[in-house]
C-alpha cells in the first residue's frame, strides 16, 4: 500500500496560507506597538497575545461558540483563518522584539533627510530588521503547522490528517535536541 502523501501536504499549504496571512496581519500590527504609544495600546497587546494563553481546545470552542455553527463542515477558510489566529501573537511578539532592537538612529537620519514613514519602513526598517522578521515568520509556520489538530477541531473533517504533521515536528525536535547534545558531549 502507497503512503498517502495527501495530509502533510494538506498541512503545509495551511500552515503557509496560515502564516501568509497572520504575518500581513502581524507585522503592520507590531510596527504600530514598537512604535507608537496611544490610549489603548496595552489593551490591543493583550488582545493580540490573548491566543498564547488559551488552550486549543478551549480556543477551539469559543471560535466555534462565537461562529454560531456546531459542527463545522470541513471549509479551508476556517482552517486558515484559526491558524491564523494561533500563528500571530507568536509572530506579534517576534516581530516587535525585532523592531524594537534594532538602531533607530538610522530611521530618524532618514527622517531628517525628508523621507516619509511609508519610504523609511520599506527602505530603511525592513532590511535592518529581515533576519528577525525572517525568525518570526519561520517560528510562526512551525507553530502554524504544529497547531493544526486544532484547526482540525474547528474545520472538522479531516481528523486523521493532524497526525503527521505533529510527528514531522516531534521527530523535528528530536533530531535538533540529539544534535545539541551531541555537541555538548564534543565540546
């Protein structure tokens, strides 16, 4: 018997739209909280961090409380939309830890120079703060696809499929942690 294929690849083009759409979602929103300071602006961090303290399960049932449908057909949008959801306060905080760090002296030359936010944030922000928004966005994919039994919750449907991609991430973190010692016991 062939091996089905079908449920990792399954998982990937959700954890990719997953991310794709947390990350257009994550990084207007940390550069707002890196940024700027306004009335409500640790309300709106709370809010976006609130997916890190909830379960899945627990999660998983007040989106689908809040959808008013019990249960869900399998729809693709959903899955997306709840890995989404899981994906960006991961990528909110990565995100704004990258900006924050990075020398803000060069952003303000570029302002004395005359350029606008728009201009500074893709000419001068971006490519000093690429490698942690390139960490980001690979932890969040990660997550994206680690968390998709949830999405399975919620989509419902394919309740087998959530088993591979948890065992390509579980055998993931073996390997790292057994090339990390091994270069312990080297050294």
């Amino acid at each position: 018997m062939p091996l089905d294929w079908s449920p990792l690849w399954l998982s990937l083009r959700y954890a990719g739209l997953a991310t794709l759409l947390a990350t257009l979602l994550a990084l207007p929103l940390a550069w707002l909280l890196a940024h700027r300071r306004f009335p409500g602006c640790e309300l709106l961090d709370a809010a976006a961090n609130l997916p890190l303290v909830f379960p899945p399960a627990v999660l998983a049932y007040y989106l689908l409380a809040a959808l008013g449908r019990w249960p869900l057909k399998f729809n693709w949008h959903a899955a997306v939309g709840v890995s989404a959801i899981y994906t960006l306060p991961l990528l909110v905080r990565m995100t704004r830890a990258g900006l924050q760090a990075m020398d803000h002296s060069v952003e303000n030359a570029a302002r004395s120079l005359g350029a606008g936010e728009w201009r500074i944030f893709w000419r001068v922000t971006l490519p000093l703060a690429w490698r942690a928004l390139f960490g980001a966005v690979l932890a969040g994919f990660v997550r994206a696809l680690a968390d998709f039994g949830a999405t399975v919750i919620v989509a419902s449907g394919a309740a087998t499929a959530w088993l591979l991609p948890l065992a390509a991430v579980a055998l993931a973190a073996l390997y790292i942690g057994n090339r990390v010692r091994r270069a312990q016991v080297l050294a």
